[in-house]
C-alpha cells in the first residue's frame, strides 16, 4: 500500500469466505440487535452521552475527509442517517441529506436520483450507505452527473473481511452476496423498497480491483484506497444500533488504533473492516 493509501499493483485483497458462505442475508426480523433504523434515538443517544468510544470511531471515519475539503466548495453528504458527520466535518458549505426527512437535515436526497442539477456538487459524502444501494453502477452515472469537474466523492465503508462476515453472522444483523455483478447496471444488489436492505460486500467488490472499477465505472479515476478499522469498531458498541461495551480512556482507544492498524496490514482479508476511497470525477462536464 502506497502511503496515500492506493494500492501499488493490482486487488488489495480477494473476496475470502473461508467456511462462510458467499451469499447470507438475514432477515430484519432475525436481527440480534434491537432498534434497527432507528438514526433519531441513535443521534440522541451520541449527542447526550458523547461515549468515547463511539465519538473516537466516528471521528476516525470523518476526520481524514476534512483534508479533501476547501473554502467555497458545496459539499453534500448522501445518506446522513443520525445526522453525526456535522460534527466531525468542518466546512462552512456544507450539507446533509437523507433519502428520509430528517429534522437535522438540510433536504430530503435519493443517492439514487439526487435532486441537484448537473455539475452542482463539489465533494459527495458517502459513510457506510454504498452497501445498501439497490444498485452500484446506476448509483455513479447520477453521482458523475452532478459532480463538478473535477469534483470529489469521499466515501467511508465497510470492509467484509473475515472477522466482519463472523460478527454480522453472528449478530444477524447485515448480509452479504458475492454471487452478483456490481458493475451490471442491470443488477439488483439491494432490495430498493428497503432502505435498511445491505449487501455488505458491495464496496469489497467494487473497489478491491482498481483497474476494473476504473474500466467499468468509466469517468473516474480512484486517489485513495485504504483498509482501516477493527477492534476500534468493535469497541463502540455501534452506530445505530448498539451493543454493551466498556468505556474506554482515549490512550486505551489510540493503543487499538495502532493494534488495528498492524493487523489490518498484515492481515488484510482477516482483520480490516472498514475502507476510506476517494474517487475524482475525470472527463465530462
């Protein structure tokens, strides 16, 4: 992995079932977790109680997008759920959006259609929302359309390594699919009448071969393409929904972080959970 996190030659890893299967996909009423979809009791709960565990997390996803962000721009997210990212991101333009109305968004936006004009958006946020599109490659034909040139799409998600593929069996809480075409824009990788529908392994198998998400997804070049994340997701306790976990101090928190990030590199396809890509747009206008 070069340092901006774009892989030097090739996949970074290979989808890897091990004794899984390559399609699961529990049902919402199997879900070990209790209130799924609920991003308002979600948002009251972080902003209430601030647990470090949970605030160390999302800073982790947010933070490294600031860096990508400038004076001037408009910056949407898609897809902001509790609506947590305003405090993480820090830019005068910038915007939230739900496919749902929100009373802490700024507008009701379908990822799918987005409701801005061509060439209206600078930067599109996307944090954890790509596994549950219906369908990947429609989804960047209508992001490229209303993308500046040059415009940026940031993007923080799952990574369905071995040990996320466990947990999510375990719990029954998100399934996966490797047995699809993300790349068909005649696929259907989510059930579109569900908003909560998850294919976790879209983002593996969007992005784990470069090459081809450039070939297939033509008007975009990948900049950043880095596996991060283990035990400091697991030790939040969740976004939305929630599990018991033991508050931690923030060097205990900094000590997972530099764990995570040694197993991740060392064993990629085992231990990283989460995935940070940053996708410009090229060509068009």
């Amino acid at each position: 992995m070069e340092e901006d996190g774009r892989s030097a030659a090739g996949p970074q890893i290979r989808p890897n079932t091990l004794f899984l299967p390559s399609t699961y996909f529990p049902t919402h009423e199997e879900n070990r977790f209790t209130h799924e979809g609920d991003v308002a009791r979600a948002r009251e709960f972080f902003l209430t109680h601030r647990p470090r565990n949970l605030e160390y997390l999302l800073f982790k996803r947010y933070d490294w997008m600031n860096a990508h962000l400038r004076p001037g721009q408009r910056v949407v997210e898609f897809g902001a759920g509790s609506g947590l990212s305003k405090e993480f991101i820090r830019h005068d333009g910038f915007q939230i959006t739900d496919v749902e109305p929100r009373p802490w968004t700024d507008a009701v936006a379908d990822a799918m259609d987005p409701p801005f004009p061509p060439g209206s958006i600078d930067v599109a946020i996307f944090s954890h929302m790509i596994h549950h599109l219906p369908n990947p490659a429609t989804f960047f034909a209508s992001v490229h359309r209303m993308l500046a040139p040059n415009g940026l799409v940031l993007i923080q998600e799952l990574n369905t390594c071995f040990a996320l593929k466990a947990a999510l069996r375990a719990m029954r809480h998100e399934g996966w699919s490797y047995d699809i075409d993300v790349f068909d824009p005649e696929v259907v990788a989510n059930d579109p009448r569900d908003p909560w529908s998850a294919n976790c392994a879209i983002p593996e198998l969007l992005f784990t071969d470069e090459s081809a998400f450039e070939r297939r997804i033509p008007g975009f070049r990948i900049e950043k393409n880095a596996l991060n994340e283990c035990f400091v997701f697991l030790a939040s306790g969740g976004v939305v929904v929630r599990a018991k976990t033991l508050e931690l101090p923030r060097f205990a928190l900094r000590a997972i972080d530099a764990l995570d990030g040694a197993l991740v590199k060392l064993m990629p396809s085992v231990f990283a959970m989460g995935r940070s890509v940053v996708l410009r747009k090229i060509g068009g206008d």
